[in-house]
C-alpha cells in the first residue's frame, strides 16, 4: 500500500468510494462535485491509498471554522472502499492524516460519526480520537434520526 497526496485526477475514483458511503457512512445524501469538495476542504492533507496503482480509501480534513481562533481546528473524513474494508487501509490513512495534520499546526482533529457506524468509531478510537459526547438523534437522513458520536484527538503539546 502507498499514501499519496489526493489530486484532481483521482477524483472519479474517490467519488465512487464516497458513493459507497452514502448508505453508511456518511450525512450526505448525494455525493458532491469536485469543485463543491475540493472547496470545502483543506488544500492539505489530503490523501489517497493506492494498492497496485488502485485508489482503495481516502481521507481529508475540513476547517472547523473560518474564524482565526479556530485554525487549528479541522474535521476528518476518510472513506474505504468497501472490497478493500478490513485490511488495515482506514488506520493506515488515518494514521498518516495525524500526522500531517501535526505538522500543519493543526492541534484538534474531531470527527462527527453515525452512531451506527461501529468501525468508525473503533478505528477513531485505535487512532488517538476519544469520545467526547453523544448527540441524540441529531442528524436526519431518509427520515430516520441518528445520534452522533463526536469524537476528537488532540495534538501533543
């Protein structure tokens, strides 16, 4: 497996990995554009695992906040595709998104996680992440309610 830098090009790959989620993993109801995402994340880190050339997951991170006091700040998501689920792709990108995020300055990391989506939360937790709260039934999708696992790993200081 390689980590790479997530570019332009590997968008329809990481769409398709995104698509995968909808039902799952992810608040969304429709996957976005490129230029909707690549506008709602942070220009780094981005990243990609590749097997054989492949793309098989990908993670990123988004600003918390445009406000100064929160730059620092930024919300993960990382996707795996679903064939590839199990072998060690998730804590692989998640690890390597720490630390680029350490050396971005980045001291807070916080994920918002479907309660129901149990191999988030534990690859969270293997990652450094610690459960901060639950929010009850706060996201609606299809019409059925979801609590939130907020979840967050602090920089070392």
């Amino acid at each position: 497996m390689k980590i790479d830098a997530l570019l332009p090009a590997d968008w329809p790959a990481v769409r398709a990995i995104y698509e995968e989620g909808l039902d799952i993993g992810t608040f969304e109801e429709l996957v976005p554009t490129w230029d909707e995402w690549d506008r709602d994340h942070l220009v780094w880190p981005r990243l990609v695992a590749r097997v054989n050339g492949e793309v098989l997951g990908w993670a990123a991170l988004a600003p918390y906040s445009d406000r100064a006091c929160y730059r620092g700040v930024a919300e993960n998501s990382i996707y795996i595709a679903r064939h590839a689920r199990g072998r060690g792709i998730g804590r692989a990108l998640l690890e390597q998104l720490c630390r680029e995020a350490d050396a971005a300055q980045i001291w807070t990391l916080q994920a918002g996680i479907l309660a129901a989506n149990a191999a988030s939360i534990a690859l969270h937790d293997k990652c450094g992440f610690r459960v901060v709260g639950v929010r009850e039934k706060l996201a609606r999708k299809r019409g059925e309610w979801s609590d939130v696992v907020l979840m967050e790993r602090r920089a070392a200081a």
